[in-house]
C-alpha cells in the first residue's frame, strides 16, 4: 500500500520536529544500534543490471554509500570477469549526475542510457559505442523521460516522455496542491527517436498515459498498458492496447475486471500473442500474479497458463514460440523457472530465499537472448549485494563493493503455520550472538503492500527492523493472506477484511515463534510501513498483546483517507466499491473505528509531502492516542515523500524506532530472564 496524498497540514508538521532542531533525539551510548546504522550508511546499493542480447556485456548502476539515488554505471566483459569494470563516463558530468537505467541494441554494440549531466540536472538519452568508449549525446528534451528500448532493427529507440512533467510515481514527495487541482496533466507518452539522433516523434495521444511497452519482433506494433490520465490514479484500471509504430493507431487488445492489473506486456517471438502478469496488485511496479497469454489480433479472452498454482510471477521473457522464462515469488523468497506452453509443465531452474525478479521497481535480474546468460543483483541477511554473472542459477560474483561488510544479526529460519484454510510463511531473525538460555524481546515487522512479499536481503536503511536483531531483539517478519508467494487466492484473501485475516495469521505466526524461540512474550513489538503501518495502527487497536508499537506512514482511517489521497482507483479492487457506496466496509477496517482500546505506548513517523499515505492520518492517530493519555509521539519529516531520500532523515527513522523499543521492551534486560 503504496499510497498518495492529496492534502497536508504542513506548516504545524514542520514545525513539530523543528522547533529544537530537526533530525536530533538523544543517543543511547550503549545501544550498538550507533555502529549498525553506520554500517549501513556505508553499503553501496546496485540497481539497474542488463546484459547485451549476445550475453557478452553487462552494465549496473552503483549508488554512492548512503545515497539513494543511482549514481554511477559500469561496464564489463563477461569474456574477462576478472578485468576491472569501466566507469562510463558522461560528458558534463559532475559528483551530483546520475547515471543509470541501460538498453542495449539489437546488435550488442551500443547501449543506450539515461544521464542528468550538465547544470540543469534533466534526464536526457546518450548512447555509448562498446569498444570505442564513444558517448555521444542524444535528445535535448525537458521533462520526465524512462524506459528506453530499441527497436528490433536497431534503427531507432522508443522511450517513454511527460513533456515538461516531473516523475518518479507516488513514491517521490508529492508537489504542494495549490491552485485548481487536476487541471495540469503530464502523461507519459511512446515516444519515438532515430538512433543516430534527431527529432522526437510523439506516437501515442496526449489524453494516455503509457506505463509499459514492448516492441513486437517486425518492429510494425507495441503492445502497451495504458490508462487515461492522472497517471498514478489510474494504473489500477490499465487496458492492454496494440500501437502501430507507423501511425500511433491504438487498439484494445484487452480489457481486465477491475481486480485484475497488468504489468510486463511481452510480444511471442512470431508476433501471435502478448504475454504479460495480471494479479491483484496494490501497487505500480511491485509485480506479482498470474501469466496470461492474449492472441495479437483480440477477439478472445487471454488464457491464464499458470492458473492455481502456488507462486506468484513477478516478470517473464520467452525463451521461444512454446517456452516462457519466469521469475515468481514463492515460500518467502524467489525461483525461476521455464513454462512449457505444449504441455503447461513447470521446470524450476532456481530457488531461493531471495528474489531474483525482473521488471518492476527493483529489477535485480537480466537474461541474454538465449535465455541463459544472465546477470543478477544479489543479497541475503548473510551477504551484502554484489553483482553475479553466469547462466541461470550458476552464477560467480564480479564485484567485491561491499566485501567489508559482516553480517551484525544472528541467522534467518524460514517459519511455516498454517492458519484456517491457509499456509503462511515467515523470516525469523536470530539476535546476534544469540544465547539459548537466555529470553530476548521480539519484533515483529510487518510488509508493505499489502500485495509484496518479504524476503532475505541485506538490510537497507530505509525502515528495515533486520538491524534490531544485532541489538538484542528476535526480529519477524510475517507474509500473511494478501502477500504474494502463495498463489492468487492467498493474494486475494484480505479482500474487503483488511486487518482481519491477515492479523489472525500473524498472531498465528507469532505463536509458533514462541514454542520455538526464547522469545519474552512479555516484550513484543509491532511495527511496520505503508500497509504495514497501518497494521500496526489496527494491531494495538485489536490487541494489548504488544508492549510497543511503531507506526511508519500508516493509515488511520479508511473514510477520511479515501478524500484525501490521489490514487483513490486502488482501493475499488480491495474494498469492492467506493467509500460513498459502501462506507461501512472501510469503517470496519480502520483503527480509528476501535481508538478507545488501544492502550500500546505508539511512535508514530511519516513525510510531510508522502504521495502514498496522507500525513493527516498520522495526525488523526496521533491527536487520538494523545486525547486519551496513551504514550506516543509524532515525527514528521520535512519535504520527504513516501521513500524518504535523505540518508540522514532514513537513520533518524531507525534511531529513533530503536530507542522507543529500548524504552519500552528493554532489550539490555534480556539478562534477567536467564534460566537457571
């Protein structure tokens, strides 16, 4: 539950945290939480791998230790892995560019890329010559530019362009809503460049707005997902359309029932049928569902081809006319496999505790044309990201970034319970240097989404409870009904029963956690962000069981927020109609609804400008728990969105959530409840 916003009260939100200076709160000397959060400040993140289509190649993008923003891009030869990477070096550049986002031509020989340099800081198209290590500049647009892919023919590059639009989605902080609202659209249009340079060629209408793309194999279509505009509205109700390249001429190839969203359209090598993932989705980019396969000409319904099976797809390419590669969720981590379109067998060629997903926000694998080679960005609790190269499943690591790193939490044990008619999994994460004699506090951490997953990887800075393990603290993370990884149902399961189910099966996971742990069960926390902040909201409202609570961009109330978010067309496939149709339906899922039991001492945290999850519903819970003397706090930051960007205001985050959870479950205690 990535959401949007629309309103805020930010002037009394500033002033909240600023009035002793921002971004401060005291240090607890002895928590080691100090040197965790500085290890993490010093992890350098990789994004963005490709690989050539002759598999030769791979380029990746390396942001700058506790940056969250892409900065450089390297280039290597598979054929000599041992060889240095090349920095790609931009003309203009400075230490505030951003390099980032590669697609290579047909041919292998180029690769194209996105760059912010020179001194107005806008993404513009450059195309660097492998071998000659010639960067040459390509547009000269203004606005928001993504999704560069070349033609089949290598003649020209199609990308996707908001004239004189920002971007970025939902996530980034949302501009101030002054003014007459909704007036102003800047929707992402196909647009079309020569390869050598040129003018742009705007293909697709004004009044659409074109979230993914594909060539088809003779260059003469694009399968798209389009919606009318505002963009981050309306992605929940995209239709998959055909767009002639020559004329820009759409069709409706498909048109889904509003609980189904579309992500990775995929022409078939003989250009008969689009492959692409539909699901329940509550979010752009966070991809997971089934594979539907629609014939190129319409006329029918697309074939769901992985129909009741346990796993959720993330991204698919073909291998050939009969055979998908695919990426899936599944048992709290990752697999890839290959679907057989002849005989529907399922041949797994991987399986992990991490996710290896293409596509979507955080793509982290890319497969040559073969379907073999490959590149991967991969992380787990016990190693921190590296770059991978090698086939499918068989790879060797080719970067050494983050080689100083270690592992400051204990080991992660996958946790299954079963919980009424479902399955559910988990991560428990052991305490460092942890005693089995000994009792130690619990969190419990719960994922966004709610349609995500929650698996191994090294801990970000971005409100990840992994570092609390190396503090003295069990940490688990639960993936109950409404999580991907379990099949569509499962996915579909928190249907107009947000926090029902859902809180069922992680008190259910919870409890077997403690006939198998030496957890405390009278010092457990909850806390979450995004869809997990508002469990953890309706978790205190529904339970004593927990002794303190974090809340992180969470929501308090369901009928209120339905008026002041952006994005009010995702919440229709989750509570079944509008708030003005059905108001009880969201009445009965919000926090606000059942205020007077919570008795949880609650730290609340968002951004002032967050897209996603209105500032004012941390205010509503916050205003409410202080009216009815329960402790809590509220920490509003300055200009950050739903993904908080500065390094310092992420650090904050966790410190803070750190010392609130020391005060009130006391890890240093642990001593105490030593068996005899």
């Amino acid at each position: 539950m990535r959401l949007w916003s629309g309103f805020f009260f930010t002037s009394f939100a500033v002033l909240l945290i600023c009035a002793k200076g921002f971004g401060q709160s005291t240090p607890i000397e002895h928590l080691p939480i100090e040197q965790l959060l500085q290890q993490l400040n010093q992890v350098r993140s990789f994004s963005s791998p490709s690989i050539s289509p002759d598999g030769r190649w791979v380029t990746w993008t390396i942001s700058s230790a506790g940056n969250a923003r892409p900065k450089e891009m390297f280039l290597l030869d598979r054929s000599n892995i041992s060889a240095k990477p090349m920095r790609i070096e931009v003309p203009g550049a400075n230490d505030a560019s951003s390099t980032h986002s590669a697609a290579w031509s047909p041919d292998s020989r180029h690769v194209a890329f996105l760059s912010d340099s020179g001194p107005s800081s806008q993404d513009q198209i450059f195309v660097l010559t492998v071998g000659e290590n010639e960067v040459r500049k390509l547009t000269a647009v203004n606005g928001y530019i993504t999704n560069l892919r070349w033609s089949p023919d290598g003649k020209a590059i199609a990308f996707l362009y908001a004239e004189n639009g920002g971007g970025g989605g939902p996530l980034e902080a949302a501009a101030a809503q002054l003014g007459e609202i909704g007036e102003s659209l800047h929707n992402q249009r196909l647009t079309l460049i020569d390869a050598n340079g040129g003018d742009i060629r705007q293909l697709s209408p004004a009044e659409l707005n074109i979230y993914e793309y594909d060539w088809s194999p003779d260059g003469k279509k694009f399968a798209a997902i389009a919606a009318p505009g505002p963009a981050d509205n309306n992605w929940w109700v995209a239709k998959l359309y055909t767009v002639s390249a020559e004329s820009g001429k759409m069709q409706i190839l498909y048109s889904p029932p509003v609980e189904r969203q579309l992500a990775i359209p995929r022409w078939s090598p003989d250009s008969n049928g689009v492959a692409f993932i539909g699901g329940l989705m509550s979010d752009e980019g966070f991809i997971g569902g089934d594979i539907f396969i629609a014939n190129a000409t319409g006329g029918e319904q697309p074939k769901d081809v992985t129909a009741g099976k346990r796993f959720s797809a993330s991204s698919l390419q073909w291998k050939s006319k009969e055979q998908l590669l695919f990426t899936a969720f599944v048992d709290g981590g990752g697999e890839i496999a290959t679907l057989s379109l002849e005989t529907g067998q399922i041949e797994a060629i991987w399986k992990g505790s991490e996710n290896l997903h293409a596509g979507g926000n955080n793509p982290n694998l890319a497969v040559a044309q073969d379907g073999t080679s490959s590149v991967a960005i991969r992380s787990s609790w016990q190693d921190p990201p590296e770059l991978w190269t090698g086939a499918v499943g068989d790879w060797k690591k080719a970067t050494t970034v983050n080689n100083q790193q270690q592992a400051r939490w204990g080991k992660a044990e996958s946790i299954v319970w079963n919980n009424g008619p479902f399955r559910a999994q988990g991560w428990l994460l052991y305490p460092q240097n942890f005693d089995p004699g000994k009792h130690y506090p619990m969190i419990v951490s719960i994922h966004g989404g709610p349609s995500s997953e929650r698996s191994a990887s090294w801990p970000t800075a971005h409100f990840d409870m992994s570092v609390m393990a190396g503090s003295g603290y069990f940490v688990f993370f639960p993936n109950p009904r409404g999580s991907y990884g379990e099949g569509e149902a499962f996915t579909r399961a928190n249907v107009k029963d947000f926090g029902g189910g859902d809180l069922k099966d992680i008190l259910a996971g919870v409890d077997t956690v403690l006939k198998k742990a030496p957890v405390d069960p009278d010092r457990i926390g909850v806390t979450g962000w995004s869809y997990g902040g508002f469990m953890t909201m309706w978790t205190v409202t529904q339970t004593n069981r927990f002794h303190a609570a974090v809340a992180g961009a969470g929501v308090a109330n369901w009928l209120s927020y339905y008026g002041e978010n952006l994005i009010d067309e995702w919440m229709i496939p989750f509570f079944g109609r509008s708030v003005y149709e059905d108001p009880a339906v969201y009445a009965k899922s919000s926090p606000i609804s059942y205020i007077k039991r919570v008795k949880t001492p609650t730290l609340i945290v968002v951004g002032e400008r967050d897209a996603e999850c209105p500032a004012p519903q941390s205010f509503e819970f916050w205003h409410a728990l202080k009216t009815l003397g329960v402790p809590t706090k509220l920490v509003v930051y300055p200009g950050e969105g739903h993904a908080f960007q500065s390094p310092k205001n992420n650090l904050d985050v966790l410190r803070r959530t750190a010392e609130w959870f020391e005060k009130y479950l006391g890890a240093e205690s642990s001593a105490a409840h030593t068996e005899p």
